[in-house]
C-alpha cells in the first residue's frame, strides 16, 4: 500500500506541473461545456420566443381569393407578404419558412358551405429552424376554421357544442425538471464521454511516454509489484478525471443559474445531492476509462498509436445516447447491468428528480464495478510484459 501511494502522488505530481494540462482539464472544460450548453439554451430560447411573439411574415399565393382570411391573419399579428415566384424552391432554400396557398375554388367552396382549401408549404427536414412557425400558422389557422364554424352554427339556429361532442382536456404530470431540452438531453453524453477519455493525456503519458522517455523502466525495475505500479497510475488518472469533471458539474450548474430561464421550459436546479449523485454514478466510469486508456497505453508500441485509439473510445460512451435519443424505452433492471448504458439512464433519472431504488444503485455500481474489475485484471497482465519498458 505504501508503495502504491507512493507511485500515485509522484504521478500526481506530474500532472499538476503540467500547465497545458492543467489549462485544458480545470479551465477550458470546465467552461466550455456549460457556457456553450447554457448559450444554445439562451440562444433557442430566444428564437422560440421571436418566432411565437414576434411578428410572422407570410407570403400567400392568392390573397384575393380569401380577404376575409388574410384579414383575421393581419389582425393576429400576421405581415401578410407578395407570393415568391417559385414557393417551392424558395421553402427549400430557406428563403422563407412556410408559404400559404389558397385554393383557386376557394371561393366558390366558401359560398356553397362546402371546406375551403389552403395549403401550408413548409420543409419538415428543418424542424428547429421553422417548426415553431409552422405551428404557429397551423393554430391561426384552426382558430379561424373554429370561428368561423361556430359562426355557421349560431346562424343555421344550432348551439356550437353540437359540433363537439367530446370535450378533451389534458394534464401534464411532468415536472419542471422533467421538460428537458435539447441541451440537457446532451448532457449525459458529455459527462460519460468527460469521464471516459478525459484522462487521455495523463494515462498515455504516464505508460507510453515514460517508455518514450526511458523513464519507465527504472521504474519497473523497482521491488515493487507491477499491480500496484499500475494501479496507482490508474488511480492518478481517475482522481485527476474526478477533479476535472467537479468543476465542471460546479461550473454547469452556475452557468444555468446566471443564464436568464424565460421562455425556457425545463429546469436545472439540483443541489449538492444531485450534483453528489451524479458524481457517484459516474465514478465508475471514469475508472473504467482510466482502466482502458492506461491499458491501450501498455498495449500500444508508441505514443502516436495510443492517441489513435481516440476515436473508437469516443465512440463507445456515444453508443446508448444515440440509441435512447432515437428509441427511447422504459428502464428495465437488466439495462443498468451494461455500463455507459446504465450511466446513461441513471444520470436522466437525476436530473428529473426521479427516485432511484437502493437496488437500481447496486445493480449498476456492482456491475459497472465488476467490468473495471475484469479490465484492471488484463490491463495487470499488459504490465507484466518483458517488452513493456523498451520503446520501439
């Protein structure tokens, strides 16, 4: 144990004297995750509120042919535009976000009682950019439908609650921490992905570039056993992930406490409890990830090819984002076995506010545990290498 203790503070020691890590790990990460999580809030937010309040520009192509409507348009805020020359390209260009066709026979429909057409032209592969218009001009368009409707009724002698015989209400059990956006929605990919490689640098250099230095096997010539060698290396690489990823949750969540929260509807207010669990539901990934990357750097013959497993280890805490945000599913027990998976779904389950059941808490740090375990043991093995000390 004194050993282990030893190797550990010198391989801290190390780190904190380099300031270039220092910088990245306690400075640049830490803000730039929340300033640009808490800025896309602030930022979408603000466009919402311009596309839903401000006025909305629409062009409609035949005007004429329905001035009563284009007036009820007008009068809810609506700048009725001239009709581009092609409606079609210039939705697909961006030019404009919907366009309104009223029918030729729109007319003649409206005076013989029968439905009236108009066309809507959108683009749904841009949802984020006009969707919020696209509503909009949807609900103007129902509530004159309505109006007019009704009109209809009062005047044939008929009471308007004919035409609605059920009544629908509904009731939103979510909590404000519930309505996440999409910046919140990203989170639990950051943190993982933070927890996983955001000891890279430290745990290469501390295998890899200490072989390249030909510092490595004077330390491996030592009595002290290769196990504790490398686990205190790992240890140094979680702690320093630990601290890394501390300031970064503290620095997230003041960012979303200074960032104004109108029009915005989700919350992020978790305390220290919060903050505390999610710190232990990703302590087991950042020993995992510690545990890989020290792994690579013993199994890699140089530096350069440690760094080039990057992108696959990127892509592994990317997997159950990806999945869950396609097809999201009901949490089930077996899931909190796998682990970036289980992370995943327990750091959504904080931030909700959900209950988390003593059981789920065992299922995944057990099993998160046990494959840190498994990872340590062949990680202990690459150790035990002869040619581990010599670089090629």
């Amino acid at each position: 144990m004194r050993a282990l203790w030893i190797v550990l503070r010198k391989e801290l020691l190390d780190a904190f004297r380099d300031r270039r890590m220092m910088l990245v790990a306690f400075v640049v990460i830490p803000l730039a995750i929340p300033l640009v999580l808490a800025g896309t809030n602030a930022l979408g937010a603000r466009k919402q509120a311009q596309q839903l309040e401000g006025p909305l520009e629409l062009p409609v192509i035949g005007a004429e042919r329905a001035p009563n409507l284009v007036a009820w348009l007008q009068s809810h805020n609506v700048k009725v535009l001239p009709a581009p020359p092609d409606a079609d390209a210039a939705v697909r260009t961006q030019e404009r976000d919907v366009v309104l066709r009223i029918d030729e026979k729109y007319g003649e429909d409206w005076r013989s009682g029968r439905p009236a057409s108009v066309e809507v032209i959108f683009d749904s592969s841009r949802p984020l950019a006009s969707g919020a218009t696209v509503s909009r001009l949807g609900g103007l368009l129902d509530g004159y439908s309505g109006t007019v409707g009704t009109l209809r009724l009062v005047a044939r002698g008929i009471h308007p609650a004919v035409a609605n015989p059920l009544q629908i209400g509904t009731r939103d059990v979510a909590t404000p921490e519930a309505r996440f956006d999409l910046s919140q929605q990203i989170l639990p990919y950051l943190l993982l992905l933070l927890a996983f490689i955001g000891g890279l640098q430290l745990a290469i250099d501390a295998t890899a570039g200490e072989r390249e230095r030909q510092s490595l096997e004077p330390l491996l010539a030592t009595p002290v056993a290769r196990e504790s060698i490398i686990s205190a290396k790992i240890l140094a690489t979680a702690v320093f992930s630990l601290l890394s990823i501390a300031v970064t949750l503290i620095a997230y969540r003041l960012a979303f406490a200074i960032v104004p929260a109108r029009g915005m509807d989700a919350s992020f207010d978790l305390g220290p409890g919060g903050l505390a669990q999610l710190f232990l539901i990703i302590l087991p990934i950042v020993l995992l990830g510690a545990t890989v990357l020290t792994a690579l750097a013993a199994f890699a013959r140089s530096y350069r090819e440690a760094q080039g497993y990057l992108p696959l280890l990127m892509f592994l805490p990317m997997i159950p984002s990806l999945v869950l945000m396609v097809s999201p599913v009901r949490t089930q027990l077996w899931m909190l076995a796998v682990p970036f998976l289980s992370q995943n779904q327990m750091i959504l389950r904080v931030l909700r506010s959900e209950r988390i059941d003593a059981l789920d808490w065992a299922v995944s740090l057990g099993a998160s545990f046990a494959v840190v375990g498994v990872v340590w043991w062949i990680a202990a093995k690459l150790y035990h290498r002869e040619q581990l000390a010599t670089s090629s």
